[in-house]
C-alpha cells in the first residue's frame, strides 16, 4: 500500500488530501493558508512527517488551449518545492474544474454556507484531484 497526499495550489490556500494504493479512496485533509502569500510549509511539513506519503500529486491547470495560465508557473514551483524539501516523488496532474467542481457539491448539493465553503472547497478539490489521480492508477493495473 502506497500513501499519497494530494494538493489543490492556490496563492491564498492550498487543499490538501489524503489516499492510498490499496483502497483507492481519497480524503479530504485540511486546508493551509499562506500568510503574506507565503506557503505554510510547517504545517505541511506536519502533514508530511504524520502521513508519510509514498507519492504526492499537485493539481495542475492550463488555459483551455493547453497553454499556461497565470497560476501555472506558480503551481510548477509548488510541486518542485514539495519534491525539494520532502524527497517524495511529485506529479502533476489535471485539475480542470476540479475547485468548480467542489464548490458545486458543497453550495449545491450539501448546502454549505458561503464562509464554511471558503474554508473547505480546496481541501475538496485535492481529494476531487487526487481520487481521480487514484482512479486512473487501477485503471491502468
């Protein structure tokens, strides 16, 4: 069984989830605010010493032609940072719509509140980024 955590980069929060190679489930995790657009790299460290992941994968979007978009670059140096730091394999992985997708569900369907949606929505989309991450592993088994 392989551990992995999975990201959803922003400038403000980062999403982060929780899954594994055996059961192919992800979980939503927690959300790390940057002070100052700064990232909160002790709390990821924190993150990291009590999962131990195998593997982390951070979402990654471009511009509807493929192109890099504004955050792109931003979410490139997350990843080799997190791969730096931590000496854990990073991918990247297509995140497309993925915090849309998360904010549908929860103001949606659940019928969370506004404030509560802002607190949670990333840590949504790195499990939505992740689970599908996950699920394109037992495909290819």
């Amino acid at each position: 069984m392989a551990v992995c955590l999975g990201f959803d980069y922003g400038v403000k929060k980062i999403g982060v989830a929780v899954g594994d190679t055996e059961t192919n489930i992800a979980n939503a995790l927690t959300t790390v605010r940057a002070i100052n657009q700064k990232t909160g790299w002790a709390e990821i460290t924190t993150i990291i010493d009590t999962w131990k992941p195998t593997k982390m994968i951070v979402g990654i979007s471009h511009r509807d032609d493929g192109e890099d978009n504004e955050v792109t670059p931003k979410m490139k140096r997350f990843s080799r940072q997190l791969e730096g730091r931590y000496q854990c394999p990073v991918e990247l992985f297509d995140e497309a719509l993925t915090t849309f997708e998360a904010k549908q569900l929860l103001f949606d369907e659940v019928q969370v509140s506004a404030t509560k949606l802002w607190e949670v929505q990333d840590q949504l989309a790195a499990q939505l980024i992740l689970q599908s991450w996950l699920n394109t592993q037992q495909q290819g088994m």
